[in-house]
C-alpha cells in the first residue's frame, strides 16, 4: 500500500496539520476630531429626542410663580402627563404662547436667530416658541371669579384653599372689596366661564402675574366684557414635575 510522504515545511520539519488563521482586518479607524464629532453629535440627537417626546427642560421666564418657581430655575416638565392636552386643576404646566399670549421679542440679530433656530431643532436651549408657565384654576365648562366674602377666588361657587399664593392683590372685606362702590378691590374678577378644551390659569405671584384674567381685574362683569383670555388644549406643553437648577431649589411645585 502506498503511503503519501508528510508535508514538511521549509526547514523540513512536519507542517501542522491546521494553517495559522489570519489576523482578523479591520476598517480604517476614524480620525480623533470625527470620532469626538460623532459622539457629540450622536448626544445632541439622544437629548433632542427625549426632549421632544418625553421630558424637556425649561427656563422659567418670569417671576409670575414666585415663591413657587423663581426667575431662572430650570425646570423638568414631564410632556407625557396629559394625552389628551387637559391638564388638572391646581398643576403647574408649561405652555406654548398662542396668539392671545404672545409677546414682542424684540430685535433678533443673526446669532441670536441661528442660537434659536437650532433650539427649534434640537429642543435645546432657546428658541422661537415662547413659553410660559402658569397654575391651572380652571378647566372646561367651569366658572372662575373672585372674591368670596374673605377675598378668595371661586371655582363654581366653591372657594379654593391657596397656600401656594404670594403677594396677592389688596383685599379688603367691607372697605376694599368686590362689593364696594367706591372703590372696587383690583382681586376682584369674574365670573369667568372657561370654554370647551380651554383652561383659565394665573400666576402663584398674584400681584405680579400677565395671566388668564390680567384685564378682568378690577371691573365689573358687565364692564369687563370678553376679557379673559385661556390656554388650549393643543397649547400645553406638560406639567412641571421638578426644578432641576438651582440646587437650592430642588423639588416639586
């Protein structure tokens, strides 16, 4: 019986019987700057996304929330809470100004536009929607006004407990009040009866608040006319659920 001489190598040794695997080629690796670029950009996405669909952050523009939310602190606001864009009475929710609300922005230079346009992209940092953030006091089909007898504002006669009020407006039973003929007390408004997908809403810092009521306050029903103006449905953006910046005002509105 034949038998088929060994493969023997180049020193004449028996050559192994498995070849040596090759080493495994990989693709061009990416220059330090585009792979720092790619991070980046990938972060930038990850963080628009979220903002766009679950949590954005926000700036508080004013100081119409005081002491609740002061001037500046960052906010999360939680754009999940109201499917349907209702939100409760007595949340605090952010809302995009509609044209009943809006407000002049002033000169806009050519930084200032890219700084806010990339905001509309992204959801980070400034951009071209204005946003408030008020207190929920009335939804659809209820009716809003002011004053009980002890100065408090009425959600369909019943009046509301607000421990939450800072600097409210004078008030006075019997001398500064909304009974008074010679002189009526600037709380006083209403009745005011919020129409349907609509909320009536006003600032914790009463006296230092632009909101649902501003040009109600002050006059008579039959005087006031359409005055008050209301957040949609469609407006709202969500409900503050945290104040993120400062630490020193961590917590929940």
């Amino acid at each position: 019986m034949a038998h088929t001489p060994a493969a023997r190598g180049e020193d004449g040794a028996p050559a192994s019987s498995s070849a040596t695997a090759a080493p495994e080629r990989r693709g061009p690796r990416l220059p330090f700057w585009a792979s720092v670029l790619l991070n980046v950009v990938i972060a930038l996405t990850v963080v628009a996304v979220v903002q766009a669909f679950w949590v954005k952050v926000y700036s508080v523009p004013s100081g119409s929330m005081e002491e609740t939310l002061q001037v500046g602190d960052r906010i999360l606001v939680n754009r999940t809470a109201y499917p349907d864009g209702m939100a409760e009475p007595q949340d605090v929710v952010v809302f995009a100004a509609n044209e009943d609300w809006a407000m002049d922005m002033g000169p806009e230079g050519p930084v200032e536009n890219a700084v806010r346009t990339f905001g509309d992209v992204t959801g980070i940092g400034r951009s071209h929607e204005q946003a408030l953030v008020k207190r929920v006091i009335g939804t659809e089909g209820q009716t809003v006004e002011c004053c009980s007898a002890e100065g408090a504002v009425l959600v369909d006669g019943e009046p509301l407990e607000e421990p939450y009020i800072h600097r409210d407006l004078p008030f006075v039973p019997g001398q500064l009040d909304c009974e008074s003929t010679q002189a009526r007390s600037p709380r006083c408004f209403g009745p005011v009866t919020v129409p349907e997908r609509s909320m009536l809403v006003l600032g914790d810092h009463r006296s230092n608040s632009a909101d649902s009521v501003i040009d109600c306050r002050g006059v008579t029903a039959e005087e006031a006319g359409d005055c008050a103006r209301f957040i949609r449905d469609e407006d709202v953006v969500g409900e503050v659920f945290f104040t993120l910046w400062p630490p020193s005002n961590w917590g929940t509105p």
